[in-house]
C-alpha cells in the first residue's frame, strides 16, 4: 500500500519538510536493506520524490542531505525571496541587523533544538546537581541530541565527552576558556572519559603560519586546558600532527566517512570557495571523526 502524508505538505514549515524528506529516504534504504517487495520500495520511492518536489517549490532549493534549508520567504506570486541573513560559520560571525544576530533562526537553520527549561529540570533531575550557570543564564541556548545523551546515561549506557582547541596564539583568552569550564562540568556531573583534540594541523592549513609554529601552539595551549582541572584519569589530549598518523584505525573510519559525504555538502555547511586550498575541505571531515571513534 502506498505511503500518504500524515498531514498536508502546504502546512509544512522548510524545516519541518527537511525532516519529512529525511525520514523518508531512511525509510526507503531500510526497506531496500531489508530486501523489501518491489512495489512497497517503488511506493517508498514516489513518495520521497513527492516531498524533494514540494520541499523545492517551498523552498526553492534542492533537497541535500545534511543541509537544512536557508531562511526564505514566500512573496506574493508564489516565488522565493532570501531575507538578509546573518552570516555564522566556523570562522566567521557577520551580521546587518543592529541588534545583532537572530539566534532563533540560526537553531532553525542549523537543525538544532532551544534549551529549554525542561530540559534543564531534566538534566538536574538526572545528575542530582544544580544545572551549571551557563544554562541557568542562556549562554549555551541550543543543542542537538542532548536528550539521547540524557537516555544513555538514565538506563546507564557508556558515551563520552569530545571537544577541541584551535591552537592560533600561543594562550588562550577567556572566551577560548569558555566552553572548557562548561566541559568540566559535564565531566564532573556525568563522570566520563572526555577526548580533547588539538587540531594543530587545521590552523596550519587555515592561517599564514609554520608546521612547526601550529604545533608549538598546540603544546602551549594544552598547558592552559590542563590547568582547568579534568579528571587526569578520564581525559585524553592529543595534537592531531602528533597522532593522526600513529593511528591507523582512525584513518580508516576517516575513509569511511569521506566516500558518504559529497563536495556539495561540506561546501553548503562551510561556505568553501573554489579558491580554497583541498586541505581545508579534506580536513573537516577528519574533525568530525572524534565522534565515531
């Protein structure tokens, strides 16, 4: 029997459309997998096919994996028009609005969820501490899966803590310390191992300096997160010049993730340009993979 909408698709926001048409293709490779009856597959099919139609006549835009849609609005005669958009990325924050970035719209267009005051009641709920200041304030407004991070540790599943530091000076100043501290709770809190990557390699690519002067600064650096206090016995911190190639599992599943990731999409999520050197639309991938191994 073929697949219908749960609900009019002209109902539908952007967003809510992405993730219809997300759903949808996972559907249809679990039933191909699973070797499925043709005509339940080709039901599957037509009816992803429908959604990337009516997400592009929504949007505008073609469907991609992994890249929710930009902010638009529809005018009168039916076409789309881009509104003035903050620019936020890995390494740039722009914005024309005078008071300053919309972060409402960032979470919807990065996928994300608010940080709400259930999930701080939740999050206190489960560790039996007082949510760190940074919640408490709106500091940190946004996440993505924390919840699946609650339900690991409430039926007691292993899962580990991962951030980094871009080493570009030789100290970092308070707003480079920031997100330690609050990493340091969720140490303490959760009690787990936490991976911190140095990534010496990617400051080399990206600003006008040396090998040597990136991984001078990744060592600098690390003296300054090791004096935020984590768990000696639970914290692993490595310069990516360092280990990345004394590695050969973690080269592997670089790989793996390389050969599923298309140019199209690095290049919608980081804004590349055809002038950029190929290490820096290689490396990204290469950070990513702290999360799988």
């Amino acid at each position: 029997m073929a697949d219908s909408p749960n609900c009019d698709l002209k109902s539908l926001s952007p967003l809510q459309l992405f993730e219809r048409v997300t759903e949808q293709g996972e559907k249809v490779r679990a039933l191909k997998a699973g070797k499925a009856p043709k005509d339940e597959i080709d039901a599957a099919v037509r009816m992803l096919l429908s959604l990337k139609l009516s997400y592009k006549t929504t949007t505008g835009q073609d469907y991609q994996a992994g890249l929710p849609p930009k902010d638009l609005v529809l005018i009168n005669n039916g076409t789309t028009k881009e509104e003035d958009e903050d620019l936020v990325d890995p390494w740039n924050v722009q914005t024309s609005n005078a008071k300053g970035v919309d972060y409402d719209k960032l979470i919807v267009r990065f996928g994300s969820s608010k940080i709400d005051t259930d999930l701080i009641n939740r999050i206190e709920r489960a560790t039996g501490q007082k949510p760190h200041h940074f919640l408490r304030r709106g500091i940190f407004f946004s996440h993505r899966d924390m919840d699946q991070v609650l339900d690991a540790y409430e039926n007691k599943k292993s899962f580990y803590l991962y951030t980094g530091r871009g080493p570009s000076s030789q100290a970092m100043h308070v707003g480079h310390l920031i997100p330690f501290m609050f990493t340091k709770w969720l140490q303490e809190v959760f009690d787990v191992p936490l991976v911190i990557q140095l990534t010496d390699d990617e400051k080399y690519l990206w600003k006008d300096m040396t090998v040597e002067k990136a991984y001078e600064y990744a060592k600098e650096n690390a003296k300054d997160i090791i004096a935020c206090g984590f768990d000696i016995n639970k914290t692993f911190i490595f310069s990516d010049l360092d280990y990345l190639g004394a590695s050969p599992g973690f080269y592997k599943n670089i790989v793996k993730v390389q050969k599923h990731v298309t140019f199209n999409q690095v290049k919608g999520i980081f804004g590349f340009t055809d002038s950029d050197c190929i290490g820096r639309k290689a490396y990204e991938l290469q950070e990513a993979m702290l999360t799988f191994t």
